[in-house]
C-alpha cells in the first residue's frame, strides 16, 4: 500500500516518498493480449504537499513488464514508466492518504497495444516462420505480393483526362489585360549574373602553370 499521513507534512516543506510497491496490485489480467506479467516491482518517487486542508502529490512511478514482440514474438522486457504523476485529495488535514489505486490507475493507463523487441525488428517470415532478427530464411517472400495488373488504370490517367481550361473562352479586353500586367510585372533578367564564367581566363591559367 502506498499510503501518506498528512499530519506528517510540514508546512512549506514538501514531504518525498520513495519506495517499491509489489506490481501484484496492478491486478495484470491472465490472458491479456499480448500476455503481461509483472517483472519486478513498482518503483514511486512522490512528492507531497499542504494546500491548505488539501493534499497535493506529483511525482513518478515505474514497473518492469514481462511481455512478447509484436512482430516478432520474442520474450521482452519493457518498463512501463509515468513521470508526471498528479494528485489532488480534498480535505485530508491530518488523515492517512492511500494512494495505491491512484498510482495503479496511472501505470495502467500508460501500457501501450502492443511492443516491441526494439523499433526497427523486422519479424518472423510469414512463409517458414524464422525470426529475421537471429537469421534470414531462403523464401521468396515477393511471390506473396500481389503482382501489378498492368492492365488496371493508373490513377495518374484520371488526372490526365482532366481537361484543366476554361469551357467559357474569356473575355477578349479581359486577356488582353491581364498580358499586358503579367509582362509588366516580370522583373527584367540580370545580365551580369548570367554572363558564363570566361574560357579565355580558364586558359591563360593553364599556360601559366
Ligand atoms: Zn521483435
Ligand atoms: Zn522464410
């Protein structure tokens, strides 16, 4: 149990908890899936203080998984880690605090879908079932995708069948308009920036040497 006396919290001082609590309170289902089971106990790190007649505590919690790959279905390890623990009890002067369901709840909330044995496992083969993290298999594993039917349309040919002008042909003064804006606002080209670099200069070096 995890349990705070607020008679023990001095005033401006904050109160620190540290300690393990058996991760047999998290109540791991038996036949979760992915399988889950505790691999050593949970570790808290709290922080306590008085707001008044009000207890606040923050700090974190941890608790070391046993649980399997998602791709590769190896055994793993994972810790399960919640570094932003927040709670408020109203109203507790002088009373014992069990914050044990509180810090359980968080770390339950934290367990993700589903792990992985590292981010980049590449799986076991879906033809022979060899584990590609410990060794690589000789199946053709391109035969199980599905060849392109050539004969299919592209989407890109729906994109072509567009037909992108105007169907009203514009006013002719409208044209006429907007041309004579476009050129005007083109900004006339550097002729000093585009001068090529001198073969002359290139080979003047090169008799020198
Ligand atoms: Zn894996
Ligand atoms: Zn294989």
């Amino acid at each position: 149990m995890i349990k705070i006396n607020t008679s023990h919290i001095l005033p401006d001082t904050p109160y620190l908890l540290d300690g393990t609590e058996s991760a047999e309170i998290l109540e791991l289902p038996p036949d979760a899936d992915p399988p889950l089971a505790p691999a050593g106990d949970i570790a808290y790190h709290l922080s306590a203080v008085m707001a008044g007649a009000d207890l606040i505590v923050t700090g974190r919690a941890s608790v070391p998984l046993a649980t399997v790959c998602a791709r590769c279905l190896d055994d793993i390890r994972v810790t399960i880690a919640v570094k932003d623990l927040c709670f408020h009890f109203e109203k507790v002067r002088d009373l014992e605090v069990d914050l044990t369901d509180d810090v359980r709840e968080e770390l339950l909330l934290a367990v993700p879908s589903c792990f992985y044995c590292s981010p980049d496992c590449k799986g076991i083969c879906p033809m022979c079932g060899t584990n590609l993290n410990h060794g690589s298999c000789s199946c053709d594993t391109r035969q199980a995708e599905p060849e392109p039917d050539a004969a299919a349309p592209s989407p890109w040919d729906q994109l072509d069948a567009l037909n992108l002008a105007p169907e009203k042909p514009v006013k002719k003064a409208n044209v006429k308009k907007m041309t004579a804006k476009s050129s005007a606002a083109k900004p006339a080209a550097k002729k000093a920036n585009t001068k090529p670099p001198t073969q002359k200069s290139a080979a003047k070096k090169k008799s020198k040497e």
